[in-house]
C-alpha cells in the first residue's frame, strides 16, 4: 500500500505545535521529522496512507495559521515517494517513530 508523506513549513513555533497537533489528530498518520529550517522557519513531516496525509495536511494548514502570529509559509504532499528519496532525505521511519506507526 502507498504510504504519501506531508510536509508543513511554518514561521515560528507555535505554529509548528498547532500544525503537529493538529495532523495527528485529523488522520492516522504519523510524525517522522521535525527540524529547523532556518532563521524561525520549522518543518514537520507526517507519514501514512495518502487520503489521511492530505487530510492531515489540510487540518495542519488550518491549525498553523489559526495560531497567534502564525504563518504556514508552504506544504506538500508526495502521494508515493520513491525509495531512493526515502534513503536521501529524513522522512523515514526511525526507531523513535515506529511505536507510532498506525499501518
């Protein structure tokens, strides 16, 4: 089965928090990365089938700029990343996600 991974950029955050939260309570999904990407700009990354990532990705949106001074500053959603892109870039699972993982 397809596993999308999602992706929210926010300015600050706040509204990284909202948008985390909020991800993993509209779908079954599960948070793979979070990190900093540079000067106040955060990422959190999601994993799970791609109908809940792009409702996660939505509620996220919503919640990240519904935050006082939040800003969601842009998103993605890849239905089926290659495995090559899995290997190169932090959107795996690691040992710290799997207890999480809903599939």
């Amino acid at each position: 089965m397809p596993q999308a991974v999602g992706v929210i950029e926010t300015l600050g955050f706040p509204a990284v928090l909202a948008a985390a939260d909020a991800m993993v309570k509209a779908a079954g999904v599960t948070i793979v990365y979070y990190g900093i990407a540079e000067s106040g700009r955060l990422i959190v990354a999601v994993r799970g089938h791609v109908a809940e990532v792009k409702r996660a990705v939505d509620a996220g949106i919503e919640a990240g700029e519904a935050t006082f001074g939040g800003e969601v500053i842009t998103y993605y959603v890849v239905p089926n990343p290659p495995e090559n892109i899995e290997t190169v870039l932090p959107i795996h699972f690691t040992s710290a996600s799997e207890p999480f993982r809903l599939f």
